[in-house]
C-alpha cells in the first residue's frame, strides 16, 4: 500500500523532535466515582494522545499520554494522573516496573517512581558519568532523548551515562560541531534474549553493550540519508534467529560470536511497491510470543513479518488515517497500539478496533 513519503517523513521527524507541550491538562468528560489508587482523578475517557501502553504485573493498564499525564485502568476505573499528583511533568515518554512492583514513569524532566501510594523523583547522580555495568534487574531510561545521556537504574541509584564516541565524521560523514544536538542522542532502549543492551541514536548508529565492552553499528543507512532525511534507530528487535533489526525494514545485521563485528543481510523480502517507498523505516516494533515481527510507522500502518513475508496492514477510523506512535504485547498476547490522534487501539480477531475503557 502506498502513501506519502514526504508527509510520513515530515509527522516521524515532528514526533521526535518535538518539544512536548506543558500546558494546561486538558478536561476530560463526566467522572466516575470511584478512585482505586487514592490519587488522581476519575475520567471517563483517554486523551486522544496516547504515546505509552504498558501493563503492569498485577493486569493493570498504563496509558501515558503525550502532554496530559498518565492514564491508570484496573479494569473497572480509569484514572488521570498529573503533576497536581506529583508527576515531573505531564508528557509520558515510558513506563517500567522493576520486581517489587513499582512502576517507573519517564519524562522529559526525569524519571518517577511510584509504589502504589505516591510519587517521587529519582535522582541523578552525575559523579561517575561513565560507571557502564549490566545487570538482569537494571531499568534503562533515555528520558526522551535527553542531550546525549542513557541512565541506568540499580534499585538505589540513577547514573547518568555517555556513549563511548567514535568516528562518526570519517564513517558517517557527521560534524558533530555543526550539528544542532548530539548525533549520540538516544532513542531507541532494548535487550535482546542474551540480556545484552541496545541503544539507538539520532545520528550515530547503534549500540550493543554486553556488560564489558561495546560493538558499535555505524552504517549510513542509520544515521543522516543521502537525501538529508534522519530516520534514527527508534526500535531495537530481535527476530527468531537471532538477527537485528534497527528501525528499518531494509537491513538486517547479524553480530558475530564473539561479538566482534557484524555482517549487514538484506530483511525483509520486499515488493517493488514496497521498495519503490522511500521511507522503509518504523517508529516502534516489538517479537509477538510466536516470534514474529509487528512494527508501526507514524503514518503507514501497522507491519508484521512472520518470517518471510512482511505485511502491511492500515489503521483508520471513519475520518482520519490513525497516526501510530507505540505498540505493545500484554500477558494475554494482545497487541495493543499508542496513536498520535485516536487514543488506542487494541488488536481483535478482525483487525484492531478503537479501545474505550468501561467502568
């Protein structure tokens, strides 16, 4: 299915690069009674600007909204929570839960935690810049792409990280002098099945730490395009056998053994159609539980790749084409996906349809 390569481009970059709005929290419609949390506010329905679906170990839904706070659903009630709650700020760019069941909200201004009753605010400890450790119980942030910082969390403490820098002038053809932010910008969080860490960038390619060294991905088609369009590596997946996708349907890369370089493969089978859309690239992805690959982009729809064969399926409602910002597997293995203009959506035998909480 075709579709506008220059008004796709234009929504992902204005997506990313976006400042998010600090306004006033816009009302919602008539409340219900009942408050499960004890903070917040009941409401009756989601902010049309859901950029964050996550569900917590106890089945309850996360729903961060692109500046209007956090949606909470247990099932029955659904409650807005902002920074009259204590939220840093109103624009949600990640929820997390660690073991004990706290959940991690991440915003432009930093990180929140919450353990069921209230929030507060990790602080950043920025003495041991670059203190690089890897353990299953750490939670990665990016706080939205914060200058060219990733911060690791241990259970006690923030630290703030850089990026080890490489020749990303000679390599890449990118002055980072006259560049306007950071190519080492960080966008795109993930650990593959080994537990390694990845993280993906607005102009320097990919990284992969596994805990004592990194493998740097720097290849053109992951940094600035020949035509001066900047995709970034947004997502990280892992299809089934072990190969690496980074936010394009193109190129997939396969690391070595021993982690010491890596070969670039062709992805996905594409179409002429396809492959004739300049734009091949999306903004989230996820491995469903069967191993396939379900990806978004901003104004394409949503993609799977089972293996061999890359699908392309388009999301509407009766008036507008449906902007997809996240998708999201639940413990049921419902996909569920975050939008720019039509809150979420959930996936059914169908299709997916427009997801409205009922209390």
């Amino acid at each position: 299915m075709p579709f506008s390569t220059d008004r796709l481009l234009l929504l992902v970059l204005v997506v990313v690069h976006g400042i998010a709005c600090r306004g006033q929290v816009k009302p919602h419609t008539k409340p219900t009674e009942r408050n499960a949390l004890g903070i917040g506010r009941p409401v009756s329905a989601l902010d049309d600007q859901i950029w964050v679906v996550f569900q917590d170990a106890k089945g309850n839904f996360w729903f961060g909204s692109k500046d209007n706070g956090i949606f909470h659903f247990d099932g029955t009630t659904l409650q807005q929570l902002t920074t009259a709650d204590g939220l840093l700020d109103n624009a949600i760019r990640g929820v997390q839960e660690d073991q004990a069941g706290n959940i991690y909200v991440e915003t432009p201004r930093g990180i929140n935690k919450f353990d069921g009753i209230k929030f507060t605010t990790l602080e950043v400890l920025r003495t041991l810049p670059n203190d690089w450790k890897l353990a299953p119980e750490d939670l990665w942030f990016n706080c939205n792409g914060n200058a060219h910082h990733v911060y690791r969390f241990d259970g006690e403490q923030l630290y703030e990280l850089q990026l080890p820098r490489q020749a990303i002038e000679q390599r890449l053809g990118i002055d980072e002098s006259a560049t306007p932010y950071s190519p080492y910008t960080v966008f795109g969080v993930a650990k593959d099945r080994r537990g390694h860490l990845w993280l993906g960038t607005v102009l320097a390619g990919a990284f992969r730490f596994d805990g004592a060294r990194f493998l740097w991905i720097g290849e053109k088609e992951l940094s600035r395009l020949a035509d001066g369009r900047e995709p970034g590596v947004r997502s990280i997946l892992e299809d089934r056998e072990g190969n690496i996708w980074l936010s394009n349907f193109k190129t997939k890369y396969v690391i070595a053994a021993d982690a010491s370089g890596y070969q670039r493969r062709p992805a996905a089978d594409l179409s002429e159609e396809m492959a004739a859309d300049k734009l091949l690239y999306f903004n989230a992805g996820l491995a469903d539980q069967n191993g396939d690959l379900w990806m978004v982009s901003y104004g394409g729809g949503v993609w799977k790749y089972d293996g061999a064969t890359l699908s392309n399926f388009e999301i509407s409602n009766a008036e507008e084409t449906v902007l997809l910002i996240d998708i999201y597997q639940d413990r049921d293995g419902t996909i569920w996906l975050g939008t720019d203009n039509d809150g979420v959506y959930r996936q059914t035998a169908d299709g997916f349809e427009k997801f409205k909480p009922k209390g």
